[in-house]
C-alpha cells in the first residue's frame, strides 16, 4: 500500500502573474479555440486571458468583454464545487460559491489544466458558473468574481497553482511523492 504526500511546498507572493501574455483579448480566445493547436497552447491561452485581462471584483459584463468566444468552455464542464478532499485550492468565504473548469479533457483521462473562480453569493447553481463565464447580466443577486486560481501540474507528480485576489497573486508550487506506507 502506498500513500501520495506532498513533500516539498513552497509558496510566495507575486505582483505579476508568470501565465501574463502581451497578445490582445481577439488573440488569445482565437488560441484558445483553435483545435489545430495542442491541448497546451489552447490552455496557456485560457489562462493567460484570466491573467493578463481578468481581475477579482469583475462583473458578468466584464467577463464578457474578455471571453469573447467562449466555444473552448462549451466543452469542458464547469462544475461547482461543495467540498474539498485535500487542501483547498481556494480559501473560500461563507458567502461565495466556488467553480471549477477543467480544461480542454481527454478522453479517459483527467486534465492537467484547471481553473477555480469564486463568486460572490452562497450556494450559487452550478449553472451560474458557465453564465457567470458568457457574461450573463440577469444572474440573480449580480455577483462579482471575488478570486480565482489557474492550476497546472507541471510534471507527473508535480503541481503549479496561482492564486488571485484583490491582495495580488499567490504562488504556489507543490512536488508529490509516493511514499510506502505500513
């Protein structure tokens, strides 16, 4: 029998996210729904729109100036999220609900590229996440994105996560081991 442990974890404070790109917001969702382009650069795509155009305290109009096509989020599913098995990824208030989108999946396989958004409003419908994302207006209450985080693993067992919030950006980068266990 063996166990997954997380046996080095480093965090740091960042005024500058590394997934930051200079490309327009018409060029980064044309990347990110680009099926020619590999799983990877379509996802580096998503994230660096969150990064570089996306900012905590933004409203359902807001995103919609940013997610201009949003054909690479009709695919994957965004899911809410009422629990965490592990350490939360976002350190969620009682008055927000938290959303996850896992992007651009395989089949049969899980994706190396994730991205969790909190909004404002407690236990949200999971439907709010995907109209939060297409810029709906008539969402009740009208919630505002209160953080969000882009997680990647990086390796086999290597784990790359930024966390946005009005306070800045967060690294976080975690190697795990399999260790035997008696």
């Amino acid at each position: 029998m063996s166990s997954l442990q997380a046996i080095a974890f480093r965090l740091t404070r960042h005024l500058r996210s590394k997934f930051r790109r200079r490309e327009s917001v018409a060029a980064l969702n044309h990347l990110a729904n680009d099926g020619t382009m590999t799983r990877q650069a379509r996802a580096l795509a998503v994230f660096a729109l969150f990064a570089t155009y996306v900012e905590p305290d933004h409203t359902s109009a807001d995103m919609r100036s940013v997610f201009t096509n949003l054909a690479w989020v009709m695919r994957p599913k965004v899911t809410a999220l009422k629990c965490s098995f592990g350490p939360p990824v976002l350190h969620w208030q009682f008055d927000e609900s938290v959303f996850t989108v896992t992007l651009f999946p395989e089949a049969n396989a899980d994706s190396t590229w994730t991205v969790y958004f909190a909004l404002s409003g407690k236990q949200r419908p999971e439907t709010d996440g995907g109209a939060f994302l297409r810029g709906d207006q008539s969402l009740e209450g009208r919630p505002r994105l209160t953080q969000f985080a882009l997680s990647s693993w990086t390796g086999r067992l290597d784990a790359y996560l930024e966390i946005f919030t009005r306070a800045g950006v967060t690294t976080q980068k975690c190697h795990y081991e399999i260790q035997p266990t008696a």
